[in-house]
C-alpha cells in the first residue's frame, strides 16, 4: 500500500520507445516455518535484508509483510534475474531469524484480522480515515512500473490498459486461501482491495489535468491522505514520466514475475503507439468492467472470463490469446516474445499460482502443505 519507491530512480534517462524501461515491486508474507501462520516479524526481516538490498526492501502496513523491488532495467532476463535475487535475500534474511517468506496473494494460515499494523505515523492516519477496512489488508500484490515519455502519456495509456486488467488478474491469480480456508476465488485478495473507495480499475481520463482535478478533489474531501491512497490499479507517478500497473497478485514465482513484466511493458508500447496515433482508447461500461473483475478474480485462468468490451463470456484462454495478438508487435520489438509464448503454455499446462496451492492442499488436506510448497515455490520457481 505504499507510494511507489521510484526515488531509486529519481532521474529518469531517455525514454526508449521500443524497449522502455521496466521495475517490479513485490510484497511477500513472513511464516514461520514451524506452525506455517503469518509470523508479525517483518521489521526483523527488513533490518536483516536491508544489509544486502538497502532501500530496496522496505515494511508494509502490516507487520506480516514485506516489500522488495528492482532498479528499472531494459530487459527482462536482467529484470527476472534480479527478482531472484531478491526474493533468495528476503528469504536468506528471514532464515536468520528462524522464519520464511512466501509469495501469495493471502495468508494461508494464520490470526490476521484485525491485522497487526505496523508503526508509523502515515499508517496512523490511514487507519483514522479508512478504520476496519484495514482487517483485510494482510495481502500481496506484484506491481510493474514501465517508463513512459511523460505523466500526460501516462494517463492516455493508462485508458487503453484497462480492458486487460481482467486478463492479467486471472492470469497471475495467486491467493485462493485465506486463514485455514479455500475461499473458492483463485485472486481473493482482488475482492478484498476492491472495497477501498480509491481501488480497483482507474476511472477514464481523457487528460492529465482531468486526472489531477479528479486527485484533488477527492483529496480536499478527506477521501485519499497522500498521493500513495489512490489505490486504482494504474496509477502514474506524481513525481517521474512511469505508470504503475498494480492489478495482480503477487508471482508465485520469479519467473512468473517476468512474465508479467514482458507482458504489461508490451501492453504499455502498444498502447503508446495508439496514443501518439490519437487512438483515444475505449470507454468502457463500468458495470462490464466490474463484473469481469470479479470473474477473473474467481475462475482464474481454469474458466471463463468476460469481455469487458463486449460483455461476452468466453473462455479466459481466448481472453488471453486475444492480449497476446493485441500485443504481439510490441513483444517482438521488445524480443519477449518466445518467451511470453513458452510460459504461457507453461501457465496453461500447469495453472495458475491458485490453482498450485489447491494441489498442493488436495494432496494431504493440510493447509500447511500449501505454505511449504510456497516456501519452496517463491525461491526455486521453475518452468517446464
């Protein structure tokens, strides 16, 4: 829930057009090993693995998470290889204290609601206005900021974004349980953030100055407390030319992790080109918006999804092929796309991040399991 650390980057280089420049931020959870519930230990493991990554880790509002991010890199292997980096450095820091970190979406086991919430005073604020909407708030989500030329283009690219938000929730769907129960959603941490009156899909905006006059007022109406609450699942940066796309859950794996960033970077080229051609984007129904939202976020990849253009119900595979086709010149310019192509039918062959946890649970029955087959999962990921 914190304003994106793009201070690791506080002057951006030139813009590249065809391979802009590309950061991940991921929150995971902190388990201990031994009773597999969330462990409120995250600050422990923040001062050891800031040893190693410095300001790149950081707390979350609660204190059962953690958060780490990449510098912006230009291509994917180096970007991925980073994401490894610091997820074996979280894991290595948390290992000092006898515990372990897990990339899900939602705790697996544990007593998290009311969470305990970390100390600080902008979280106090937070809780003063927006009060129990925080006892569901021990959750993790996998963002990618992409630089763009400017925060006007960003908003612009940000309306053609929208209609591939329900795509990419079903696509990394990672957070099928929630407290020692299947909630029988395979992203049900996209249904807990969606309450948040700032959350959710971005509204359309036809310019910057309509964005900033919507920012304003729902500021000087006590609404949001900073900048960091708008909370809607594209956001540009208030201070540097990056849009951050903040829709799914957290990776299961780093290579997971790389594969969305390929995807929402050529997501975002093409709809710049669009942009730059006056294509001003759809405007698409709210109601369908929603609705495929909440389709997503219960079927995953494993069902149907609908078109929030349309309406339609279709088989989210097809939903998923349709991304790829939109994008595709942008994946070859960009070089992803054997390897968007070669996870994907990895993903479809072995499922989602949710739908591993489920037979990792369907095994024994035990929920634990899930969270040693996540423990494993978030440091050796693997695909094929």
């Amino acid at each position: 829930m914190t304003e994106t650390v793009e201070s690791a980057q506080p002057v951006p280089p030139p813009f590249n057009a065809t391979r802009p420049l590309v950061g991940v931020e991921e929150e995971y959870l902190v388990v201990d090993p031994l009773t597999r519930e969330v462990s409120p230990r995250a600050a422990e493991v923040i001062a050891q693995a800031a040893r190693e990554l410095g300001e790149r880790t950081s707390t979350e509002i609660t204190r059962f998470q953690v958060e780490a991010k990449t510098p912006p890199y230009a291509g994917i292997s180096g970007l991925e290889e980073q994401v490894r980096h610091m997820r074996a450095a979280m894991a290595a820091a948390a290992g000092e204290h006898g515990l372990a970190v897990v990339a899900s979406g939602t705790p697996v086991l544990g007593d998290v609601v009311p969470p305990l919430i970390t100390d600080h005073p902008r979280y106090g604020v937070g809780i003063a206005t927006y009060r129990s909407l925080h006892d569901e708030q021990t959750i993790c989500a996998g963002h990618v900021h992409v630089h763009l030329p400017d925060r006007e283009a960003a908003v612009l690219v940000s309306n053609h974004l929208r209609p591939w938000l329900p795509v990419l929730i079903a696509m990394m769907a990672n957070s099928p349980m929630w407290a020692g129960r299947d909630t029988g959603y395979a992203s049900w941490r996209t249904l807990c953030w969606g309450k948040w009156p700032v959350a959710g899909p971005p509204p359309y905006f036809s310019s910057l100055a309509e964005f900033d006059e919507l920012v304003g007022r729902l500021t000087e109406a006590g609404v949001l407390v900073d900048p960091g609450t708008i909370f809607w699942d594209i956001r540009p940066s208030s201070r540097l030319p990056t849009l951050e796309i903040r829709v799914t859950d957290v990776p299961a794996t780093a290579e997971e992790a790389g594969l969305l960033a390929a995807v929402v970077r050529a997501l975002v080229v093409t709809a710049l080109g669009r942009v730059t051609a006056s294509d001003p984007g759809p405007r698409l129904s709210a109601e369908l918006l929603r609705a495929a939202y909440w389709q997503a976020a219960r079927d995953g990849l494993e069902g149907h999804g609908i078109s929030p253009v349309t309406g339609e119900l279709l088989a989210t595979g097809d939903l998923l092929d349709a991304l790829v086709r939109y994008s595709r010149p942008a994946l070859e310019e960009t070089g992803d796309l054997e390897m968007v192509t070669e996870r994907l039918a990895w993903l479809r062959a072995v499922g989602t991040g949710a739908a591993r946890q489920r037979a990792a649970l369907a095994v024994r029955g035990r929920h634990a399991d899930v969270v040693d087959y996540l423990v494993r999962q978030t440091t050796s990921g693997g695909v094929g």
